[in-house]
C-alpha cells in the first residue's frame, strides 16, 4: 500500500488509516483476525480513541504483538489539564503500551472548546479555579515520552479548524471532513469548505487525515437507528464502485489518509481499494462534484 509523509512528523503513513471503532462490534477473536488482515493489506497507520465503545480494549492484544508496525494515534475528548491527564493514562492502560505516537485533542467543533484547551480563562471559571487546558497537559506529555505527536480532530466549521491550526503552534497533524459531496457545494458554502483547511495544513506541514470520506448523506429522518444497516453516524456509500471513487477522490486532493468507514463490513472492500489506489483526473473529480451537487451533506452545519 502507498504511503505518504505524515506532514512534518517524520513518519510515512499508509494512505488507508485503520478507524479501530470497527474492533468494537467484534468479539475479541474476529478483533484479532481483522488486525492481522488490515496489518497484511499494508495499513501501518492505527486511529482509536476511548469513546469507541471496548476499541482500545480489543485492539490491545495485537497491538502487543505488532507495536513497532503500527503508528498509533488515540484522542481526548477532555478539554482540562486534569480532565486530558487522566485520560492519556486510562488509554495507555486500556491499550497496553508505555507511548502513544499521536495524541489528538478529539471533536473540537466549538471556540470555548478551544479556548479551555488552550488555557485561556473562561468566564464560568473563578480566577482561583483557573485551568490550564488541555494542551499543557500535552506537551508536558510529551516532554516525559508519554506521546509523539500532537493532533486535532473537528468535523465542525472550518472556519473554527483554521483558527486552531493558527492558534495551537504544536500541531502537526488535523482530521477534518472532506468528500466529494461536500466539495461540490463551492466557494458559495463556507461552512463546508474544508479545502481551505487542507490548504492551510499543507502550508503549515501538518499531516491530514479524511474522515467521512465515504459519507453519502444523513441517515432517513423516518429510518430508526436500529433499522440501519451499518454501525456508522452518517449513510455510508457501499457498494465497490462507490467506496473506490471515495477513497480516489479525497486522497487525488493530497490527503495524506482516510480512515476506513466504521462498520467492519465495509473495512475489507475499503482495504482492497487503497490498495489498488490510482490518482483521479480532474475530469473525473469534477464529475463526481457535478453528480452530487445537489446531495444533502453528511456534515451538519456549525
């Protein structure tokens, strides 16, 4: 499988990232078995966090067995001092490992997350109460070995990942949205216009992950969670076809990764396309923009 330079970080990832959320709807041997499978098609590049249910628990045995292959990265959705200490620790636990090569503050989507992840006084807090955000907690984590590398992941405005590439000097990689869907709705649509933070990324040598690249649209309004086909918060595409044009279209733009979509039973298809990947042509590109433009996105608006 190809795998392109992580921004600055030094480390080349495989241009698929394995989403290990999909390990939380298998029992631990079918967890295993799909480890072994991702690790064999060439995928060296690992994303979990402690809101995927028992992922950190599941990928924990192969991950033992396989450390030095993988590039792990996990997240936090605490934005405190405290709140992002105590989290570091419960997932090193839960995975087994003494380090975690990338350590991403997870689903910022609002600026008052931001302004306590970067310690800046927040006016619910009494000047003794005063926290020093979650970032100090970072690089005081890095500084003891504990993490890598430190990251964000947003599928918020895009307005708001930019001031966060702009205001967190420490970060050398970001996760963000980014499909043909939402690059058809144009400069004429700024909340979905997550080019421009591929743009910035890329200027400031920050690695880029895709995540809901194989997002279709919403779920039915009238289609009951528990009627849905797949284990994923949007309607994924799924037929071959379709999750090669996908995975062709957001890496064509110079994305350094996508992650798979969640349910496991897309994970082998999508496998088989980043390993078969070929660039797109603008022609192509702009065909597929053309045949969605008037799709729903799979982004709700900030």
């Amino acid at each position: 499988m190809e795998t392109r330079p992580l921004g600055d970080t030094g480390h080349d990832s495989s241009v698929l990232t394995f989403g290990a959320i999909a390990l939380n709807f298998l029992e631990q041997d079918d967890a295993n078995e799909m480890v072994e499978d991702v690790l064999d098609a060439g995928v060296n590049h690992f994303d979990v966090a402690p809101t995927y249910g028992d992922a950190e628990v599941k990928l924990a045995p192969k991950l033992a067995e396989h450390r030095e292959e993988i590039f792990l990265g996990c997240k936090t959705q605490e934005r405190t001092y405290y709140g992002a200490w105590g989290e570091l620790h419960r997932s090193l636990d839960r995975l087994g490992v003494d380090k975690i090569d990338l350590y991403q503050f997870h689903a910022v989507t609002r600026y008052d997350e931001l302004e306590a992840i970067t310690g800046e006084y927040s006016p619910e807090m009494s000047q003794g109460d005063h926290d020093p955000g979650a970032l100090q907690a970072f690089i005081e984590a890095k500084e003891e070995g504990l993490i890598d590398h430190v990251g964000l992941t947003s599928h918020g405005d895009p307005a708001l990942i930019r001031t966060a590439i702009k205001e967190i000097p420490e970060l050398e990689t970001v996760m963000f949205p980014f499909n043909y869907t939402l690059a058809a709705k144009g400069a004429e649509a700024p909340e979905y216009d997550y080019a421009s933070v591929l743009d910035l990324a890329e200027e400031k040598g920050l690695g880029t992950l895709c995540i809901k690249g194989f997002a279709k649209g919403p779920w039915p309004d009238d289609l009951d969670e528990d009627d849905r086909p797949y284990n994923t918060w949007y309607e994924p595409y799924d037929t071959e076809d379709e999750l090669v044009e996908c995975l062709r279209f957001a890496l064509s733009h110079g994305m350094t990764s996508i992650p798979n979509a969640g349910d496991p039973d897309l994970v082998p298809a999508i496998l088989e396309a980043a390993q078969a990947y070929e660039p797109m042509s603008d022609e192509e590109r702009a065909a597929l923009k053309a045949r969605a433009r008037d799709a729903d996105s799979p982004v709700p608006a900030p």
